[in-house]
C-alpha cells in the first residue's frame, strides 16, 4: 500500500515538471524576426526579398542594382523603419526625424502596395524603399497612407 502512494506521488510529481516546463517554454519563445539570407545567388525569391525597391519613390531610384540589401538596411536604419504589415498597418505609428533624414518604408506583405509618405509611390512585395523626409516649410507633419488605409502613422519633420 505505501509503495502504491510512493509511484502516485512521484506521477504528480513528474505531471507538475512536465507542466512547469511546458510554460516555461510557452513563455520563453523567440518573437525574433525572420532574416532572409542573401548569400545563396541562385535563390531568386530571396534576392527579391532581400534588396531595395529601386523604382518610383526611392532616393536611389533608377540605379542598375540594389545599392543596399535588407539585412543591411536593417541595421542602417534601425532607427529610421517604418514597418507596414500585411494588413498594411504601420509600426511605429509616430515618428519624429530632422529635415532631410531618409526613412525606411518597409514592406513586410506578400503584395505589392501603393505608400505614400509626401508622394505617393509602389512597394514591391517584402520590398522596402528609402525615402528622404524634405520639406521647405518646417516643422511638418506628414501622414502615412498605405494602400486604402489612411494615417496609419504621423512623420513630424523638424529642423
């Protein structure tokens, strides 16, 4: 009999570990964001994720080749990145920057969108441009339209 509360006990025991664990895990796991590596010249699909949208809007626009890849323009302009998901809502929703700063529009979706950020301009799909902030009159405030959503972030544009 007291070998038999002894094998109940340490199944409880074992059952509150496992679950222990299992939260632990639930808790710790990485929300880190997926890098595309660039190194494989043959994978198509991850150079075009992987590079710079070079055509209307784009400070580098008309260029022959990506003048930066994404991995690079990450850090560049990890202070400097509009983020626009798929349902083309934008993170951050406020940001504040120095006349002719050039900002990040950074386009996480799976389609192509229309941004506008002073002009308006396409983004390939998982594409990002580099766009300068310039205006003549300062401070300004510029409102982020992507796609049919309107004002899904402000740009205060100082001197």
């Amino acid at each position: 009999m007291e070998e038999n509360k002894n094998n109940k006990m340490w199944i409880w025991i074992v059952v509150v570990l496992i679950i222990i664990i299992g939260i632990f895990l639930w808790a710790t796991k990485s929300s880190a964001p997926i890098v595309v590596d660039n190194s494989n010249p043959t994978d198509n699909t991850a150079l075009q994720v992987g590079s710079e949208d070079l055509s209307a809007g784009s400070v580098d626009i008309g260029a022959k080749a990506a003048t930066i890849a994404y991995a690079d323009a990450l850090i560049k302009y990890k202070d400097a990145r509009l983020q626009l998901d798929k349902i083309c809502q934008a993170s951050p929703d406020k940001m504040t920057f120095k006349n002719n700063a050039v900002l990040m529009v950074d386009n996480r979706a799976e389609v192509a969108r229309t941004v506008k950020v002073g002009s308006t301009f396409p983004i390939k799909a998982y594409g990002f441009k580099l766009v300068k902030l310039s205006s003549a009159k300062l401070p300004a405030t510029w409102l982020v339209d992507c796609g049919t959503s309107q004002n899904v972030s402000s740009i205060l544009i100082e001197k």
